[in-house]
C-alpha cells in the first residue's frame, strides 16, 4: 500500500513537515498553492491530507476536486476557511488545533487590557513624537475592577487565571460552563445581561456562530456600565464595529481594544481613528512559541489519523485515540457491514435507528460505531453518505438514533452488536460479533441464531423450515451457474420459521431470484452486497 501523501499549502514550520517525514508520510511543502485557488484545485486530487493556516480556503469546489482528501487539518483553532459542512459531506475530517495558541491568545487579551488601561499605545506615539504629555494620560489601575469573560471556555479559562492573579474580579457568561468549573477556576458564573452591567471591562472568547453573531450589539452595548472598556481578540463579528463607534463617541464606552474585525485584511473600519481605540492586526496566535506548536501538533494529529484511524480534535467527528484505533476498527466494520444488511432489506421509510452494545464492547467509543452503523444502514437510500456525515444526515431527516450500552447479557460472545431499524411497515434486526481472528460475523437475525461470515455477494432467504428447500435452491443456482461459497442456516423450531445466509461468488440476477421466490418453503429472497 502506497504512502499516504499530504499536502502543505501554507506556511509550516520544517519541524513540522519533518513530522509527516518521519512518520513516512510523503509530503509536499508548497506555501504559495494557499493563495492560488486555480492552482490548488487542480493538483489537490493527489493527496490524501491537507495541512493549511489560514491562508488557504477550502471551498466545495476545492473540495469537489479532492478525489483522494481524508483529512484537512487546520494549524490553529478556526476553521472559518474551511466549508465544514461540505467537507463533511464529502467524509473529509476536518481537525483544528484549540489549544496551541491558547496560552498566547490569552496573553494577548491580558496585554490589551493593560494598554486599554494605561493608554500605552498613545502615550508611545506621543512621547516618540517629542511631546511630554504626563498630564493627558491618566490611566485606571486594573486591581479591584471586574472582569466580564464571555465565553469561557479554554482560553478565557486562561484569561479568568491571569486576571485573578492580578487581583481582578472575574465573572462570567458561558451557557456551557457548569458550576463546578466555575468554583474550580474562581469565576462567578452569571447571566449575559448581569454581566453587561457589572463589567468595567468585557473580553469576549466565543467562536463565531449565528448565535454569537453581534453578541455585543447596539442593545447589548446600551446595557453596559458607563466607561466600560472592551477586549475583542476572538472573532470580528461578535461586536457591531458601527454601535461601538457610536457608544465611544458619545462617551458610554471609555475604551476598546480588537485584534479582530469583520472584514480582514482591515484597510479601513469605524473604529479606526478613535483616539481611545488601539488595534492590531490579529496578532492572538502571533507568538514564536504557538506557531511552532500549532504547526507540530497538527503534522502528529494528521499523521495519527492517516496511518493509524486516530481522530485528535476533529471539528465533525468523534475523537478516536491510537490506542483505540486497532480495537475499533473491525467493530466499525461490523456496525456498518451489519447496518448495511438491514438496510438492503429495508424498503418503507425508516423512523429510527437503535444499536445496542452488549459485553466488553459497551465500554468502547461507540460513537464512531454508531456512526458506521447509521452509514451502512441509510447507504443503499443515499449513495454518497459517509461515517463523517451519517449522524447529521439522519437529523436533517428526522431518523430518531438510539444508542443503548449493556456491560453485561445474557450472550455467549464477549462482544455483541445488535442493531434494529424501525421503519414505517416492521421492525428489522440482527447482531453480530467479531471474533479473535478480527472478521466480523452475524450471529443473529430476526431472533434466529446463525453463524455467518460477510461475503461480497450473498442471498438472504427467509423460508419454512421443510424438506426440499436446500436441494431445490442449491439445483437453481448451480443450473444458473452461481456458485456456492459458504451456506449458512437458522431457524426457529423444527418446521417453524428459517433462514439461510448464503455467500455466492457473483451477482445473483433478477431471473434467477424469482425462480428462488417460487420454491414453495421461500417465503422472502433478497440479494445483498457487502
């Protein structure tokens, strides 16, 4: 099996391309293909990964062209140049690094805080210009004054530590920090609008969303306390620029520091030309050190994924460590292989989708395996469907997905996974196991217990257990010069409901089928393909 090969379409550091080398991993390093959409669209079929910045954009089209891509890794934590949702339709893993340049994005809040308070900026440009003007720049000391952190999540939990240990009051609002974090970090945990009016200075540390956008709008600004002064060094966008201007004219607003705008590169923007407004252009990340660390961790991250399954800080799928990797993967190929049966057996609408995780797999990442699952089951509806897209396709589509774990059961098999699709005419289900040799088996279908190794083609059957069947159907094919390649039986009771999982080494024609379906015992015939 051929390398993995990987491309490098922005500035990376060479340690980090050393990385993909040493792992053997061939890369190629071509930093001026970031900013050549034409250029990188018509080589990117060659690769199987795509490390960027934040130069390069992956757009649908780029993406349409990347016939071979797994894996687009970002070097840094937004992916706001990267179309998530069409890389994730494609069953592209899209992977960022949040926490290589929190560390520097954290200090640079702080550091803006301080120039905010003290006016350093002006002050330089002033002394610099030959002018003495001790008495113009009165500052505030920052000891004492509180401290609003929206959004507090890794690098305004660093942000919240700094300022604690300069003496600031800290509060926060952050839906999804739970109280116990908050007492563990030494944060008072509040509401949007409580936070608003108690704030002496506001840094915002949220990822750009819809519910985000303009979080400090020209209402949110109106609630503020007078003389508030605000830190953006997250995203452009989460504060209107134009209401900004207007509450810092008007004096409500005493001061604002933005390494951030809405429109980057920012040639022009209101805040500029404020004399209480310091900007700089987006220096968050801009450090030595996290420029070496997001570029390295990324090169490890990719390389785990191509060569081992390992998923690190992926933005559309769930994490899968190395360990887990060689353990999950033939459980992945069972869910899906498993999921796929029942839904080629499927034709009326289905409503939901439940997987039960029996024995020592329970204790398992069983998202990735309820994703396989959901893949195999809803492939044979929608073709271009994916492990990375499954689980939002089926949302999108109203499919109710169940997930159950049981640590132990009543099976003879250390491992068990039992998938029922419900659809709109009958439920359908059977379960499988893997066993030592890696290969995943059915074990079970419809409540009969069967032993069945997976085959390219196969034929299901459901019959009456009585004489003749085997002999007549073994006839059809071998006069239709199918051959037999492993044959597999169940069934209830003794002249009760059977079945025969049946793997043949070709496809099994139409003409053929219904010559099957008329044997009188059969009272179902489907062909499958795995």
């Amino acid at each position: 099996m051929p390398a993995p090969k990987v491309l490098i379409s922005d500035a990376l550091s060479e340690a980090a391309i050393q990385i993909f080398r040493d792992r053997g991993i061939d890369v190629d390093f071509r930093p001026e293909l970031g900013k050549d959409k034409e250029a990188l669209a018509a080589v990117i079929g060659l690769y199987d990964g795509l490390a960027i910045r934040s130069a390069t954009k992956v757009t649908p089209k780029i993406l349409a062209e990347a016939t071979r891509l797994r894996v687009v890794g970002r070097a840094g934590i937004g992916v706001d140049n990267v179309d998530v949702p069409a890389a994730t339709a494609k069953g592209v893993i899209v992977m960022n690094t949040p926490f290589g340049n929190s560390i520097t994005t954290a200090e640079h809040a702080i550091a803006m805080m301080f120039a905010l308070a003290r006016q350093i900026p002006q002050a330089d440009a002033s002394t610099q210009g030959g002018k003495w003007e001790k008495n113009r720049f009165m500052g505030v000391e920052l000891t004492g004054k509180t401290l609003g952190v929206i959004g507090c999540g890794n690098i305004g939990a660093i942000v919240a530590d700094r300022a604690i240990g300069l003496k600031l009051k800290v509060i926060a609002y952050d839906p999804f920090l739970s109280p116990e974090r908050a007492r563990e970090i030494g944060v008072e945990k509040v509401e949007l609008d409580g936070l608003l009016a108690r704030a002496d200075i506001i840094t915002l540390h949220v990822p750009m969303t819809e519910k985000t956008r303009n979080i400090l709008s020209a209402e949110a600004l109106a609630r503020t306390k007078p003389g508030v002064r605000i830190v953006n060094c997250a995203r452009g966008g989460l504060v209107d620029e134009v209401s900004l201007r207007a509450a810092l004219d008007a004096g409500h607003v005493a001061g604002a520091a933005f390494d951030v705008f809405v429109e980057e590169p920012a040639r022009e923007n209101p805040l500029f030309g404020h004399p209480n407004v310091i900007c700089t252009p987006h220096l968050g990340a801009s450090t030595n050190e996290a420029q070496e660390n997001v570029a390295l961790q990324v090169a490890e991250q990719m390389s785990d994924y191509l060569l081992s399954g390992a998923i690190t800080n992926a933005i559309n799928f769930p994490s899968i460590s190395a360990e887990e990797a060689p353990r999950l993967r033939p459980f992945v190929s069972l869910a899906d292989k498993l999921g796929s049966f029942l839904g080629q057996l499927t034709d009326a609408p289905i409503k939901g989708i439940r997987i039960t995780y029996e024995g020592e797999v329970a204790g398992m990442n069983t998202r990735a395996l309820t994703s396989a699952a959901v893949t195999g089951v809803l492939r044979p509806f929608l073709a271009e469907i994916n492990m990375v897209s499954a689980p939002a396709i089926a949302r999108e589509r109203g499919i109710v997905i169940d997930e159950v774990k049981r640590a132990g059961g009543d099976s003879d098999f250390e491992s068990v996974v039992r998938i029922t699709v419900e659809a709109e005419d009958m439920p359908r289900d059977a379960a499988g196991t893997v066993f030592h040799d890696g290969k995943p088996r059915v074990i079970e279908i419809r409540g009969i217990d069967i032993d069945a190794a997976f085959a390219p083609h196969m034929l299901y059957v459901r019959n009456h257990d009585k004489p003749g069947f085997i002999g007549r159907f073994g006839s059809l094919l071998g006069e239709a010069g199918v051959n037999i390649a492993t044959f597999n039986l169940g069934r209830e009771t003794e002249g009760g409901n059977a079945i025969a999982f049946v793997a043949v080494d070709g496809p099994v024609g139409p003409d053929v089928l219904d010559q099957i379906s008329a044997i009188p015992q059969v009272k179902r015939v489907r062909a499958v393909s795995f």
